[in-house]
C-alpha cells in the first residue's frame, strides 16, 4: 500500500484485484473480481464494464482509515488471501475464505487469461495459484501487435522555420518531424510516431497509440509558455478510434483546466473543466476541431485574469469508471491521430513572413508563395534574398505560406510550411430561440451566433436592450459560452416583473469579434406566457425581512468559494454533469491524502442575527468525512455535517445528512445554534464560513 506524503502514514488502501478470461492486455476483457474498487467503497464481480454483483458493506472491504486507524495485525502486517472461481457459469469470490460475492452469468465466458493488477496502489504477492479444467494449445494471440511498431520521429532533417509577425500561428503539418508533439508519462502514456496517411490527403499525420490499457494516454502537444491573446484559437484535424476516451488539458494562469473531447465531461481529479469540444465523433475518419481557447479562458477565470498557458496536452487524467485501467476506453492499442495542429490569431492586412534557415543549413535565397493548398509547392524560382516577404490574402479564412530554401549547391532544399488565417468579417447571428418569439418558461433567451474561422467574438464588446435597461456580460443576466457561440439571457436574473403576456424586447446595441468586426445592431420581440406543465397554483409564501445572504446556483460563478489549505485544501471547479437544479454545481475535488480538503464559503463578515438560515443542496460520498467551520466573535467553531470528531468546539449538527453520492437538501438554523452555545454574547458577528 502507498504512503501519503502529507502525513507520511499509509494511504486509504484500495483495489486488490484479479481478472480471469481475459485477453493477456485488459483487464476489462474477462471478468474483474474488484476488491476494495472505487477508493475501497465496494468489491465486485464485473463482466468486461459490467457489474454482475456488488458488496459494499464494510466485511466486504479493505480497512477503514476514515475513523480510526486498524490496528497493526489488521492492516500493517497483515496478509490477504483472495480467491476467485468461476464453475460453469458461476461465479463466485471469496477474501480470506468469506464470500463476498457470488453471481449467475446466463453467457459465461469459458476461456482466456489470468491477471492479478491494481491502480494507484501497489501489492506483494507470495503465493499463486491457478488451477483449470483445461490448457488451450496453441493460445490465442496477446493483442499487443503494436508494440512491434518502432516510433517514426523525422522524415527529414528540418531546414527552415517560417513565421509571421502580422499572423501569429504555431503550426505543425508533421510532414517533417513530431514539432514537439511527444510522450507523455512513460509507459502509462501514448507511443508518439508519424504515421501515413494524413488528413486531406496529405502524406504524414502524429499517431498516439496507447501502450498498455489505461493508463493515462497521454502526449505533449505544446510544452512552452502560450499568450493566449497571441494565441486564442487552437485549431487539428482529428481521427479518433472508437475506444479512444481522451481530453485536452492545459494550465491557465497556474490553475489546471480540462477541455471535454472524447473523454468525461466532468473533469478529472484536480482539474477544472472550462469547456467541451461539441459533437466529436470516434469513428475511425478525420474530422476538424475549431476552438477558442481564450474565450474559454476568460469564461472561466474572468477577463481580467492572465491568459497564459502552459502544458497543453491530450490524454485521459480521470480514475472515473475504471477509465484508467481501460475499462469503458483506451484499451491497449487504442489510436488517437492528430493533424495540421495549430495554435493562431486570425487577423487582417498584409501577411509579413520571414524564413531562417535552421542550423547548419546555408540559404542562397528563398522561394516563397502562399495559396489555399496545405501541400502547396512554391515554383523553383527566388523570391526573397532574406526570407522575408509580404503577401496578400485576397479573401478571408485559412491560408498557407510555402518556403522553400535553395541551398549553397544550387538545389532547392524542402519545404516548410505555415498556416495564417485572414480575419475582416463581422460576427453573424444565427437563430434566436426559443423559435417563434414565445418565451413559455420564464428564459433564458439565446442568441446564437457565429465567427466561422474568425478570431472569436469579445464578450466584453457585447451590449443588450432588455426593455429600458443595458446589461452586459459583467451583469449576472447575460452569460456567454464560447464552445456554442451563444448569448444567454435570464430574464429572472434581472430583479424585473414582467406580467403575463407581456411583450420583452431584446436589442442587441453592440457586438464584435476582437478584431473589431462589428455586428449591426438587431432587435427581437419575445412573448411572455405560462407554461402548460407547470400552469399550477404555487404554494402560499410569506416573506420576511431581508433578501438572502447568498443566492448562488453556481450557473455563472462560484461566488466567494476558494480554496483554504494552500495544496492540502479542496480544489473548487464548476460541474456540468450534475446539479440539484439548473445545468451546473460546484464541485470540491481533495487532491491530498491527509489534507485539510478546506474551502472558503464566505470570506466577508455578516450578521447572523440578521441572516439566521443557512440551506443548501449537497451531493456527496459515503466516505467523505467533513464539518462546516464559522468563525465568531474571535473563535472558531464546528458543526457537523459528516465527520465523527472535531478539533474545534462543535455547536450542531446538520439534520438528517444522507452521505450515498445522491441529492439531497440541508437546512439548519445558524442563529439559534449560536445562542445556545453562548447564550450572553452581545451578536453573533460571523467573519468567515
């Protein structure tokens, strides 16, 4: 079992596991006898991704380390004696000779492989034994033919590097070597080769293939510092297999952040997910990908943070669902081939090139042209004496510079390419919905818009009419997702009564890409009506006294939720795979074993004989162990929510907690815990939750 660094005592221990049946690579081949699986919340029987049977009760586990440590001949020295076997179609799976499990497979599985494996852990086996009805000879074939595959890193030694000052662009075709593109995380992460053909035709593409199953797949896609305003859109042909499960990550700003592929929406421990590439398609064929990195950027950190990234790279980080040990994706062998990837800024005006010849290459002089064909060719013929040249882009969208050196011999040398894209048209929209100006549910209003190929709209330009009042993006009412292009207005968000039947009248005042391309102003009519399912009488409500404290549903923001604990503390992020109501949640994400898992919930002092309810919805594991901490009148106290002890002076408990991963509803009231702690205090002045 592993040590936790923090505490330098063991760390929660987790998955002893064997598989039977299986094909010699994955696991999730045959069927998975899980011990302790899933951070030792339950052990199973699994059929490749499915569950046959599962135990979760604590006989069926590993040791508890949430509320007190075992002791040592329970955990340090101890040994375990697992036990699987399949009879005919049953299943049965035993640990230290209790059954933990035992199940009926109707279509069994009758030959294969035997692995005993864990994740994230580690195991000392003494003794193995394996007894069966029957060897095959010959055996069947391991599916690890791609490991005879040698790495193709160059077709040719590069001679030239080619750039533009006016159309800044990272471009890397791999019709001459990886540009960067490399291996990630050892043997847990993807073989990095050329590989024929590429997309379009062209003859070279980068094709990550997946080691072993699992694991994290992963391949450096750009390893230095990127100015995202230098740099907003990132732009690859893609062609994914079918297993391949994998996103795109990157640090901004010095905060880790996941982009959804063909991967979890929901991002992987210690990252926060700030965008998802729509509508990917694993199908075995090139497909493109446009996107704006610093629209997602601002959309997540706020405009006013600094965009610049570093670390951009694809894999899989997440342990969800076994993805790690290849269950659900990237077996062994899985495929992910990327092409003409390129990180640019469209722009306008002339396009200033200049070429250099790379080291121990003389250039006599240089052909240069540019045209709409990636596998361009200059003619044969001097252009520039220097490298340098000014051209012209007739029309808007992708464009690709050729150069090619005649070396000191006379012949011409190969040649480098690079893709810039011309920018000079406005944004357009593209539909209003809801369809047919008739708002049946209260909102929110979209607009949805389109910059094609340009350089992303500026949320920041965006000014809307909403009857006699001009909002912005800074207010909470209009919210834009760069992903979908789209203006999102909530009319409940604006503190305004509008009647039934009312007629509300959007005008869009202003709107421009951050080239300054403006769209003209519009205007748009929406009707007001109620919705027939929900056409009931509400419940009678009183109100008293002022309106809440904190009125936070997370669409938007997370409010004043931080971190506290530095690294020990919990890592806060948005989640768009669930939510109480709405379409998002706050997660908290514990990266240390051992840590605080602390976060702020409200750094500015108030009053809670004047805010005295504090309600939230929740959603959290049986295993977490937590308190919400105050600090009052110059203490600081606790009050349960879901651990056994505390080291602070504990004033309540939350009613009724359901600790089993499903939503639920807390409400307590703050005030009167307060007084019966410390029943002469003057006020109860809470300076931090």
């Amino acid at each position: 079992m592993g040590v936790a660094p923090a505490t330098r005592s063991y760390r929660n221990p987790n998955d002893m596991n064997i598989t039977i049946c299986g094909d010699g690579a994955n696991p999730s081949s045959g069927y998975s006898f899980i011990y302790g699986g899933d951070l030792n919340s339950s052990s199973r029987i699994m059929k490749g991704t499915e569950v046959l049977v599962e135990n979760r009760s604590l006989e069926a586990l590993l040791p508890i380390f949430e509320d007190a440590y075992p002791s040592t001949y329970d955990f340090h020295r101890k040994w375990w004696m697992l036990r699987v076997r399949k009879e005919g179609d049953k299943l049965s799976f035993w640990v230290d000779n209790k059954l933990i499990g035992e199940v009926v497979d109707p279509a069994p599985l009758e030959t294969g492989r035997v692995a005993v494996w864990t994740r994230d852990n580690g195991l000392i086996l003494s003794r193995i034994k394996i007894y069966y009805e029957n060897e095959q000879i010959p055996r069947d074939p391991v599916p690890m033919d791609h490991l005879a595959v040698r790495p193709v890193a160059e077709v040719h030694p590069r001679q030239a590097t080619l750039t533009s000052s006016t159309h800044p662009s990272l471009y890397a075709d791999f019709e001459t070597d990886l540009s960067g593109v490399s291996n990630r995380d050892g043997d847990q992460g993807a073989m990095v080769t050329l590989a024929t053909p590429g997309a379009g035709g062209s003859e070279h593409c980068v094709k990550l293939v997946n080691t072993f199953a699992g694991g994290t797949f992963a391949a450096n896609l750009h390893e230095g510092r990127i100015d995202l305003r230098q740099f907003p859109r990132l732009a690859f042909d893609y062609r994914l297999d079918s297993n391949a499960r994998v996103n795109l990550y990157l640090t901004v700003d010095g905060q880790a952040c996941e982009i959804a592929f063909s991967g979890f929406e929901r991002a992987a421990g210690g990252y926060r997910m700030i965008g998802k590439v729509p509508n990917v398609l694993a199908d075995g064929q090139w497909h493109h990908v446009e996107l704006d990195l610093l629209g997602h950027a601002e959309q997540a950190f706020g405009r006013d943070a600094k965009p610049i990234a570093t670390d951009l790279f694809i894999g899989n980080m997440s342990s969800d669902d076994y993805l790690d040990a290849g269950f659900g994706g990237n077996q062994a062998g899985a495929k992910v081939c990327l092409d003409n990837l390129a990180l640019l800024k469209p722009s306008a005006g002339e396009v200033q090139v200049a070429a250099k010849a790379t080291s121990g290459v003389t250039a006599a002089g240089w052909a240069i042209s540019m045209d709409r064909d990636p596998a361009g060719r200059p003619t044969e013929e001097v252009t520039s004496e220097d490298g340098s040249a000014t051209l012209t882009a007739s029309e808007d969208g992708t464009w690709y510079i050729h150069a090619m050196p005649k070396l000191a011999d006379g012949s011409w040398g190969e040649v480098e390419n690079l893709a810039i894209r011309r920018d000079t048209t406005a944004p357009i929209l593209i539909a209003t919905q809801p369809e047919g100006g008739v708002l049946c549910d209260g909102g929110p209003i979209r607009l949805r818009l389109s910059d094609a190929q340009g350089i992303g709209i500026d949320p920041g330009s965006v000014k809307l009419g909403v009857g006699d009042r001009e909002i912005s993006v800074a207010d909470e009412a209009l919210s834009y997702d760069p992903a979908a292009e789209t203006l999102s207005v909530d009319l409940a968000r604006l503190d305004e009564s509008f009647g039934e039947g009312a007629t509300v009248t959007l005008k869009l005042l202003a709107l421009a890409d951050r080239n300054g391309n403006a769209l003209g102003e519009q205007s748009f009519a929406f009707q007001l009506r109620p919705d027939p399912a929900l056409d009931v009488p509400g419940e009678p409500m009183i109100a008293v006294g002022d309106m809440p404290l904190i009125r936070e549903g997370f669409e938007i923001g997370m409010g004043e939720w931080s971190n506290w604990g530095a690294e020990g503390g919990a890592i806060l992020s948005l989640d768009d795979s669930t939510a109480y109501s709405g379409d998002r949640s706050l997660r908290l994400y514990n990266a240390m074993t051992g840590g605080s898992y602390g976060a702020y919930i409200r750094k500015t002092a108030f009053d809670a004989g004047r805010y005295r309810i504090v309600r939230f919805a929740y959603k959290v594991p049986e295993r977490l162990r937590a308190d919400l901490m105050i600090h009052v009148n110059g203490e600081r106290k606790s009050i349960q929510f879901t651990d056994t002890d505390s080291s602070y002076k504990r004033i309540g408990e939350i009613p009724g907690v359901q600790a089993d991963n499903q939503w639920h509803v807390a409400e307590f009231n703050l005030y009167d815990m307060l007084r019966r702690d410390d029943p002469h205090a003057p006020g109860y002045r809470v300076l931090q939750m």
